[in-house]
C-alpha cells in the first residue's frame, strides 16, 4: 500500500508497506528508488515479513524539497516514516547510499525503532577521494556526472549503470533501472550526487550499536571492497559476507545468496 507521509519541511515522502510481520525497511541508493528492492520484496513476504521502502526527496513519488538537502534531512525523514507507522523491531536495509543515510541515522536518531542493520554495497565511510582519503571516486569524476545530469540526463544514467553490474545482464533489466532513475527529479539527482561528493560518516560508524551485517561485491567498482576493513574495524558488532561474483548491484549479480543471507542474519543463523 502506498502511503504518503510529511517529512521535514513538509515533504511528502512516498512509503511503500506492504505485508505483515517483523518489518524489513529498505533505503534505496542513487538514483534509483525503493522499486529497485522488487526482488527482496518478493523474497520475503511471502515468508511473513513487512516491507517497508522509502523513496527519499526528489526520487520516485517523493516530493523535491531543496531546503536542508543531504545525509541529515534523508535521515530525518527515515524518523519520521518510522514514527508515523510506529515501527519498532525492524530491519534496516541500506544499499549504495542508502547505505549512508542509514549510517547517519543511526549517528542522529540512536537507530531509532531498528534492531539490526544491512548495509548493501554500502557509500561509506565517504563516497569520494579527500587527499588523505585514497579511496572511492574523484571528486572530479562526481563534478562531471553532476555535469553531464545537466546536458544528458539519460546517458549519464545508462553509463553508470554499466558499471553496476559483473554478471551479464539483460539489456531489458538494464533499461527498467534506467526507468527507475528517470523517474527522479533531475535537481534531486544533483543534489544528492553533491552531497554523495562531499559528505563523510566515518565518525558514525561507530554509533552503529545494533548487529550489522555487511554486503559487498569483491567486483564492485562504485564502492571498492575496500571499504569493508575500514566498516568493520569502525562498526562495533558486524559479520562481513564477500560476493564474489558481483559488482556493485548485489541485487542483480547474485540475488537468491544476497536474499538467503539476509534472512539467515534476521533469524539469527549466521
């Protein structure tokens, strides 16, 4: 059922929920929205769980919101749905940087309503290279995407979805994410790339006080595996699992083991 809840500034937020039971919350990653997480949602209701995706501000039905963009306002905005659903016990599913909005949330909001974590190819500690930072992507690599969203939107987002996936993919699979990202509003799409660019939540890993499981493709290109030693000497209690077939669309690359996994750390099996 598609909901439509106020967030700060008086945005409406678009919140699919759907299903009964122990609530699984999914945060999306750029610039795509919670339609992304299709293949979780079919996995996992019929087991009996709630699924609950969040379209942050400027993408799927989300209104776009300028004032106070970034990693502070999605979070907030994640308060607020769980607030308003009264949401307790839950799974929190970040992928890419929905990845790190979780990671803020749970710095700002003390992981309110959450009782474990998923971060899914996750944008942290920080998505683009400082000069005593050697990983992730170029500023300028990040400049020029905000660049060409302004020339060429539809381009820009067929050429970082080739770069998602190591497995082969159906050229059908890659135009329906592409669908997904159009449907954003192009200005949310720069906003968010800004705030990807020059946003940092290595302070907040270690806010992370509930169990933690980490995704992440060994092929992954977009957030480098490299990310993962630094997650897991910050984050205080986590279990790492490697894909070692997949890039940074886990989802895609190895669905049924991404699925499996997921529910093996909710059951408290792994």
């Amino acid at each position: 059922m598609k909901k439509i809840i106020k967030g700060k500034n008086n945005a409406s937020i678009a919140v699919e929920d759907l299903g009964e039971g122990q609530p699984i919350v999914f945060l999306h990653g750029w610039p795509f929205d919670h339609q992304m997480f299709d293949y979780q949602y079919d996995y996992f209701l019929p087991r009996g769980y709630r699924v609950i995706g969040i379209d942050f501000r400027g993408f799927g039905d989300s209104d776009l919101v300028i004032e106070e963009y970034g990693y502070d306002t999605f979070a907030d905005d994640v308060k607020v749905v769980l607030e308003e659903l009264q949401i307790e016990e839950a799974i929190l599913v970040g992928f890419s940087m929905g990845g790190a909005v979780a990671t803020r949330f749970f710095a700002r909001h003390k992981g309110f309503g959450i009782k474990k974590l998923i971060l899914v190819s996750a944008a942290v500690p920080q998505f683009a290279k400082r000069p005593a930072y050697s990983r992730g992507i170029k500023k300028s690599e990040i400049t020029s995407i905000v660049e060409e969203i302004q020339l060429n939107r539809p381009k820009m987002i067929q050429d970082f979805i080739k770069k998602m996936f190591n497995e082969k993919t159906f050229v059908s699979y890659k135009n329906w994410l592409t669908s997904l990202a159009l449907r954003a509003s192009s200005y949310g799409m720069i906003l968010s790339a800004l705030a990807m660019r020059d946003e940092n939540v290595q302070a907040d890993l270690a806010q992370i006080t509930v169990p933690t499981l980490i995704c992440h493709g060994e092929k992954d290109v977009i957030c480098s595996y490299e990310v993962v030693e630094e997650m897991t000497q910050l984050i205080p209690k986590n279990i790492v699992t490697p894909f070692r077939k997949s890039g940074h669309a886990i989802f895609h690359d190895e669905t049924d083991k991404l699925n499996r996994t997921m529910l093996m750390f909710i059951q408290n099996k792994v």
